[in-house]
C-alpha cells in the first residue's frame, strides 16, 4: 500500500453561476466540454479537468474552491473549501451555483476510475467516475 500523492493542479476561476441545479457534485473529463466550466477555460489535449459544484443555493455568500487534489490508487480525491454565510449575514437574494475548476496533467489520471469530493471537514460531498482514457 503506498500513501497519497498530491497532484499539482492549475486552477481556471470560478464562478457563482454555473447553471447546475443541483446537490454538490464532482466531475472529471479529459473533454472540457463535460464539466459544464468550459467557458472558464480554453481546451488542451495534455490536461485533464476537475470541477467542483457546491449546489444551488438560495442566497449569495456560498462558495466553493478547490484546495487541493490527491491520487491513492485508483482515485482522485478533490478537497474543497466548502464556504457558507453566517446566518446573520446580509447576502444577495438571487440564485447562484457555485462551482471552481482546476486541471491537472492528464497522465496524473491515467487508470483512475473515481472521483471523490471532501469537504474541510474530511467529509465526501460527492463522488464519480472518472471516464478512461489514453494518457
């Protein structure tokens, strides 16, 4: 058994508004196109994606932000900074989805085969596959 390697990762932004609707979620694609983020990035052959999604959210004041990504075996870990208005706080009423995107090199994800979401707290938010590919 070996431990975990972290991977280095590039990050391409964020946004408050990525049109996803639903609970937090994770996905991994060697196609930009699949994460759903594309338009925070420009498509390159050698990388591989990871995108993060806190969920639809009533208010302003959520976020996400992915802090650091890890390799044990055959899955990817992305843990991300989950971050929640106080309840007292004056927040924007409006709709948003937040959701970061990072890449790493894609012969990082060579074999792996799923993709798991940790919050701050070491809690899974999420999980998925991770679609095979040629590295």
């Amino acid at each position: 058994m070996t431990d975990a390697q972290n991977i280095p990762f590039t990050d391409h932004g964020a946004t408050q508004q990525s049109g996803y609707e639903g609970g937090p979620r994770v996905v991994a694609a060697s196609d930009l196109g699949l994460t759903g983020l594309g338009r925070l990035a420009t498509p390159d052959a050698t990388r591989f994606y990871l995108a993060a999604f806190a969920g639809s959210q009533r208010t302003g004041g959520y976020d996400i932000r992915i802090a650091r990504v890890d390799r044990f075996g055959n899955t990817l870990t992305v843990r991300a900074m989950f971050t929640v208005p106080p309840p007292d706080a004056l927040t924007i009423q409006v709709l948003t989805s937040p959701a970061h995107l990072v890449s790493i090199d894609r012969r990082a994800a060579a074999s792996a085969r799923e993709v798991v979401l940790l919050d701050q707290s070491a809690a899974e938010r999420a999980r998925g596959p991770v679609p095979q590919s040629q590295p």
